[in-house]
C-alpha cells in the first residue's frame, strides 16, 4: 500500500493535477512548504506543530523560512501560561494575551540568558522587527525590549530608563542605540549606556540623562579594580565623578576598544604640608559598572604623576 501526502490548501490543492505535484514528496517536504498527514509524520519521526504557532511558522514561510524545520513538538513554558516550539533557526512563543511572535539570532540569545519568559521581559509581543533607521533589529517584550545591531549587539532596555529613551526618540535621538543593559549604579540607582551618552534613574529624581554621579569616594573606590588601589594608597576623592564622554573606539596598549566610557574624577594626594590636586581619568568598558579599567591618564599639582 502506498500513502499518499496531504498538502496544505496554503500551498497546494489536493485536487491539483498529478503531473503539477512536486517529484520528489520528501526532497519537496524538507526544502518546501508542505504539511504530511500524521502518518507519514510519524514515519519520519518530525515533531508537531498545531494552532496558533503553526499558523504564525507558516505565515514566514514554513520550512523555508529563517526558522527552518521545528525541533520540537508545541511544549508548554515552566509558567504554564504559554506554548512554543523551538526550530532550528529560532522558536516561536504564544498565550493568550500576546499571540504568537517569533525570536531568533543573537535577541533569543540575550532573552534565553535573561531566563527566557521567566525573566522580567516576559513574553516577546512582536516579531523581530527592522528598525526605520535600516540598522537596527528588535523585539518588544512585555516588560521591555532588546535592541541588536552589528557595532553595538544585543542589549535589553527596559522601566523608566526605556521609557525615558522612547521620549527622546528610540535609535533615531542624540543618544543612538544601547551599548549596555541596565545596570547597577551607586546610591540604589540603575543605568544604561547608549552609543553618545547615559540615561540614569534614582527612587528620587527618576529617569535622566547622567551628565555626573554624586557618589562617595568609599563606594567608588569599592567599584574600582584593585590594581588602582594598589598603585598608589595615597590617592583619594574629594568631587564628582564626571561622565566626560563615550569614545566610538579606544586605544590602548595596541588594543581597539569600541564605545568606551570617560570618567572624571577629582581626588587628591596626601603628602605632608599640602595635599596637592590630581585630575584623574578613567576609562571603562561596558560589561558592568567600573568592570574593566583599561587605561588612565592623569594631570597633577607640583609635577606628581
């Protein structure tokens, strides 16, 4: 006995003319759009995709889209609020409040390693979208976004600072794309970097842009990489410390470092009789606050270097 396939009314009629139907039934299934009865999915042993999220895989174009073919059946999320189905280039997840939306490439990764659903980004309620500026990526979440593009990556932004950032104009406003997610700043506040400057939020004034940040010298010193401390004890703070920029690249012993940030600090030096000034600059890369220290420069009272 010989089964024959069903195709989908989305691509092919079962009435269609036999010399009309593809040749070759598995070559067609694996590069095309064609939907097999249970039977022959079950002698093929592929995983099952049914409703909504089928619907939306079909919608991008089947086994010839981005995704490619599901490697999973529909599952439901650890929440039991949602369903999804993982395929080989990306997974598409549902409930009943956000549909069906597909995420894929270096966004899912970002999500997958926030906790996925779980995390406070919840559920993706777009598909991954260009931004007007041509550049960009991006998907909307429940509780945020994540924005990709080739220089920058994938960063998520979300709460006050997101909001603060979309009244400025997304990507297309003075402060460009995310270069950070949003971080730990001192005095319980939050941040994020962006490709020309920073957006800081605090319990008591909000959401800004952060010119500077009032911190003690204990907490900054606290943040700074050991090998400051141990350079020279006699340092300390005594001002602000003062975003002076973003530079787009850095070089430092041979190294490019792009979106790097430019930090003032006003110290001192103890010495006996007079402690003179030291106008210190740091310069930090983006994968924590004060994480990484790669170069600094230094202008001093009375010739201290």
């Amino acid at each position: 006995m010989v089964y024959m396939p069903v195709y989908s009314e989305l691509n092919t009629a079962q009435n269609q003319p036999t010399q009309d139907r593809p040749k070759s039934f598995l070559g067609d299934f694996v590069m095309g759009n064609y939907i097999i009865n249970r039977r022959w999915r079950s002698l093929l042993n592929l995983p099952r995709t049914q409703g909504a999220i089928r619907e939306k895989w079909l919608q991008l174009g089947g086994t010839k889209s981005f995704l490619g073919l599901p490697t999973t059946n529909e599952l439901t999320t650890p929440d039991k609020i949602g369903r999804y189905n993982h395929f080989k280039g990306g997974s598409i997840y549902w409930t009943p409040e956000t549909n069906a939306h597909e995420i894929h490439g270096a966004i899912r990764e970002k999500w997958a390693g926030l906790g996925w659903e779980r995390s406070f980004l919840g559920y993706p309620i777009t598909d991954e979208l260009t931004t007007p500026d041509k550049i960009g990526r991006y998907n909307h979440f429940q509780n945020g976004s994540i924005y990709w593009t080739p220089d920058t990556n994938a960063h998520e932004v979300h709460g006050e600072i997101r909001r603060k950032w979309a009244e400025l104009g997304w990507e297309k406003s003075f402060l460009g794309y995310p270069i950070s997610d949003e971080l730990i700043a001192p005095n319980n506040g939050r941040y994020s970097v962006f490709e020309e400057g920073v957006i800081k939020w605090d319990p008591i004034t909000g959401a800004r842009l952060a010119r500077s940040f009032n911190v003690s010298s204990q907490t900054i010193l606290n943040k700074i990489d050991d090998y400051i401390l141990k350079s020279d004890s006699n340092l300390y703070l005594t001002g602000d410390t003062e975003v002076v920029k973003v530079h787009d690249w850095y070089k430092h012993d041979g190294q490019s470092h792009h979106k790097v940030l430019e930090v003032d600090l006003d110290m001192k030096y103890r010495r006996k009789g007079r402690d003179p000034k030291v106008d210190l600059d740091l310069f930090f890369s983006f994968s924590s606050w004060f994480a990484e220290i790669i170069g600094r420069m230094s202008n001093c009272d009375n010739g201290l270097r």
